[in-house]
C-alpha cells in the first residue's frame, strides 16, 4: 500500500523523467502544495493522496482506507486543485498555470474520481495514478 509520502516521490520522479525540476516536495507533517514542479514556463501544483495513513501511531496506519475515506480524499484533492487554479494569489505567476492530484491506482480510488472526471477534465487537471514508486500513468488532455 502507498502512503501519501510514497505517491509524492512516485510523482517526483515521473516528473523528472519529463524535465520538470522539483520546487517543492512536501511530506505528510507539512502543509502546502504537495508537489511544485516547473518546466519552461509551465508551473505545476500537485496534490497528492495516499491509500493508507503515513502516520505509524494511528490505527489505519499499514490498512487501506475505507471507500467513504477515499472519496473524502480525491473531494479534498479536487478541492485543492480548484483553489489552485482559480485563487488570485497563483495568478500573478508568469507562464502556464496547471493543476494535478495524484492518487494511488486502485479501483475504489478510480471508481471515486469516475464520478467527477467530465470537471476534472474540463478544468484540464491531471491525473497521476500511481501503481508503485517507479510505475505512474499520466492522465490528462495535456501532454506534460
């Protein structure tokens, strides 16, 4: 199972292997826009959603998340997603404005975004659906 830290490294890397250099990776104690990622002019803001809790002292932690946690979870995903791409604050950047969110590839969390993928795809977020640290497909009307 990925924790939230794991998807960020797998998103990282993927992003790298696309010329992206990495401004920002938070980890799960931080707060902020999970991932930051440039490349020319085009500025990327990730968020990103584990399948199980990263914190080892809590009870979920090492079991996945229940359908109703998961689609708390890609709600508050596409939720920041909106923020960042509609909040004033991120217009002033110079260059190409995107937003993605990045979520472990399992059924319950791809029966979860189904229901709201027309918006996600109207609004041009991508999708990162992360399978392992090294395998992340790449879903979006954008070539990244």
């Amino acid at each position: 199972m990925l924790t939230e830290d794991n998807v960020v490294l797998a998103v990282c890397r993927k992003l790298e292997t696309e010329a992206y250099t990495i401004r920002q990776r938070l980890n799960t104690k931080q707060r902020g826009e999970d991932i930051i990622a440039l490349k020319g002019q085009v500025y990327l803001s990730i968020e990103a959603k584990g399948s199980t809790s990263s914190k080892n002292n809590t009870q979920r932690y090492g079991y996945p998340f229940s359908t109703k946690q998961i689609q708390s979870h890609v709600a508050r995903a596409f939720y920041k997603a909106c923020i960042i791409l509609f909040s004033p604050s991120t217009h002033r950047l110079e260059g190409e404005l995107k937003a993605g969110i990045a979520l472990p590839d399992t059924e319950h969390h791809r029966q979860a975004v189904r229901a709201i993928k027309p918006i996600i795809m109207e609004l041009q977020i991508v999708i990162f659906w992360v399978k392992s640290i090294d395998d992340v497909e790449v879903e979006s009307i954008w070539s990244l």
